[in-house]
C-alpha cells in the first residue's frame, strides 16, 4: 500500500479538521443539558483519545526498539510521547475551560477522569528528565523503551479503572448508555477525531522528516569536513536518528 | 448547574479553540526554524563542496569556507 506524502497527510488533516469544525458550529446541534458549552467536547475529547492512543503506539515503538535494537525505533517512540505529551496540553486546558464554564471551577479533585488524566500527563512528564539524565545513547533509548513500554501499559489499564469508576460529575457526553449520542452529533465527533488523528500522524511525520533531515546534515558535515567535526551541543537533547536512515516513512 | 446563555458560553467555546490553534501554531513554528536552521546549513555546506570542488574559482577559498563555519 502507498503510503501518503507528508504533504498529502498535512493537507488531509487541515481539511478534515475544517470540516469538522465546520460541521461543530453549523451542523451538530445543541446539547439540550449543556448548551453550547459543550461544542468544547468535539476538541476536547478527540485530543484526549489521540493523546493516550499516541502514549501507546509510542510503547509500541518501545517494543520493536527493543526487539531490534535499531535506533529509527527509539526516534518514533520518542517522537510519538512528544507530540502525545504536547496533546496532554491542549486536553488539560480545554478540559479546565469547559470545567470553568459548566462546574464554576477550573479543577477538581475528586473527579477520576481528571485526576487519571493529570497522572498519565505528569508520568509522561518524567520521561525527559529520564531520557536525558543518562548521557550513553543506547542505554538511554533502551532506559527510554522500557518507560514507554511500561506507561504504555498503563495507560489502557487507567482508561478502563476511569470507566468503571462510578463518576457523579464528569458526563459521559460520548457514551453509548441510554442511547447514546443522536447522528449528527457522531457524525460530527467521528469527522473531528478523524482529523485530529491526521493531524497527529501528520505532525509526528513533520518532526521525524526533521530529525532524518538532521541526521543527513550532519553526516553530510562530518563527509566534508571530516571527523573533527562536532555538532552543537544545545540542540541535541532529543534522540538523533541514525546515520544511515534518511526516510521517516 | 444550568447551561450558560450562548453569548457566556461562547467567550469559553472560542476560548478552548484558540487554546488548541495556538498550541498547534506554537509547535509548527519551532519546527519550521528547525528546518530553517537545517536548510540555512545545508547551503553553507552546498558552497563549502563547491569551492572545495573548484578552488581556482575562488582563492581564498579556503578561508571563505572557515569563515562560513564560524
């Protein structure tokens, strides 16, 4: 199977993402118990569901790094818990902004999903001053496998603690209990998580092209100005591709 | 508590949507400098082989080529 162009993948994730937002505002209709407040959910939610899959397929990274030993996998892990991380952002903001507007308050504490979510982030959060605490680059990427792999796990186990913890405050707008959401309001869902996982794929793509673009450059350096050569230390705190990869495919 | 009135509810709304753009925003900004940075280099790197390549086109071209790693 083809796999898409970066470009085509970017290109894809704007106009579904449009449509989406486009179908949020004059398609989807009110929620008749939250009101237009909870428009919130169709950002909010698909950021929450690309962000925790994308901690797992960074410990599904962890794993065929550690099978293979070969470093692009250590790349993707680190690449996909990045971007996850940075989507942890946006779901806590959105989050705190919804809670403001429909509970008053901008957090709870005795809220599970909040509380799950806020633990995975802060978990996730470890990762860089672990990763970059250990200064030889194939124990940190095996150090680095073995975190996604085990946070990986454990997020699917929180997800489903979360679910069947009995929540009294925190809706289950998305649910499929008592009926579950009318048509138009899936339709609209599905088309924003759609896009926000193209979006997802499409930035992960940009900074691997990045880091392969990188790792060219410098193998290119050291071909012509021979081995003395040395690489700026401030911008080499992420993990480095090898030498011989070229494509983020 | 009972849903905001829409012109409330829509200062949170527009609120959680900037939030989201700007992040997106931020994150392509930085690596758009990285590879900015990545192609600023390569064409230093292009002209340092090209006047190695043909050092009679310019003879100084040694010290060009120093100067352009500085």
């Amino acid at each position: 199977m083809k796999v898409p162009s970066l470009r085509d993948n970017a290109i894809a994730a704007a106009l579904v993402l449009c449509a989406g937002f486009a179908l949020v505002f004059f398609y989807a209709p009110l929620d008749a118990d939250q009101g237009f407040i909870q428009k919130i959910f169709y950002l909010h939610v698909p950021l929450a569901m690309c962000s925790l899959a994308g901690f797992v397929v960074g410990g599904i990274f962890g794993i065929a790094h550690l099978r293979t030993g070969k470093s692009i996998y250590d790349v993707r892990s680190y690449v996909s818990i990045h971007l996850s991380v940075i989507f942890g952002v946006g779901v806590l903001v959105t989050g705190s902004i919804w809670a403001k507007a429909s509970w008053g308050k901008w957090w709870v504490w005795d809220e599970p999903t909040l509380v799950s979510f806020l633990i995975v982030f802060l978990l996730y959060a470890t990762y860089y001053p672990l990763r970059y605490a250990i200064e030889d680059r194939d124990r940190q990427g095996r150090y680095a496998s073995v975190f996604a792999i085990t946070a990986g796990a454990f997020v699917p186990l929180n997800f489903v603690a979360v679910r069947m913890a009995q929540s009294l405050v925190h809706p289950r707008v998305f649910a499929t209990a008592n009926g579950g959401l009318p048509g138009s309001m899936l339709l609209t869902f599905l088309v924003c998580l759609a896009g926000m996982a193209l979006l997802w794929i499409a930035l992960v793509r940009f900074e691997l092209a990045a880091k392969a673009a990188s790792a060219s450059l410098s193998r290119l350096r050291r071909a012509i100005e021979g081995e003395e050569y040395a690489p700026p230390s401030g911008s080499r705190i992420a993990p480095r591709l090898p030498t011989s990869a070229t494509s983020p495919s | 508590m009972p849903a905001l009135p829409l012109d409330e509810a829509g200062k949170y709304v527009a609120a959680a949507y900037v939030v989201f753009l700007t992040l997106v925003l931020v994150y392509v900004a930085i690596m758009a400098a990285k590879v900015a940075r990545i192609q600023r280099e390569l064409s230093e790197l292009a002209d340092l082989a090209e006047k190695e390549r043909h050092p009679e086109a310019n003879p100084r071209g040694a010290d060009a080529g120093a100067q352009g790693n500085a």
